[in-house]
C-alpha cells in the first residue's frame, strides 16, 4: 500500500483520531481507515507513507506537480 495516492472522504484528527480514504487499488477504490500526523481536511488527496494493520494506513497531504 506505500505510495498509493487517494482522496480522504472523513477528515483526519492527527493523533486524535483517524480519518477515512479512498485509495486507488487494484483499477478501483477501496475505503481505509487512515491516520495522519496531523489534521486533515474532507478532499485532502493523500499519500500512503505507511501500513498500521488490516485496512489502516498512515498518509500525508499529496499534491500532484
């Protein structure tokens, strides 16, 4: 899952609490629970830095150049 890119659909607290992002997977999207260092808005396009377990990834803002 590192270096998928996605949308987030909830928004992220940082260390307060997860988000939700669709990441782009197999030709189509799926939902992962994500945590990111911190808060993130509803639309935030997002990268994978790391796996957390089953469905649970941390991301980072990503901004296509």
């Amino acid at each position: 899952m590192v270096g998928r890119t996605g949308v987030l659909t909830i928004a992220t607290r940082g260390a307060d609490g997860p988000g939700e992002a669709l990441l782009d997977v197999r030709g189509g999207r799926e939902a992962y629970l994500a945590w990111s260092d911190d808060a993130l808005p509803v639309g935030t396009s997002v990268l994978v830095i790391d796996e957390r377990g089953p469905l649970t990834v941390h991301v980072e803002p990503w901004t296509l150049i």
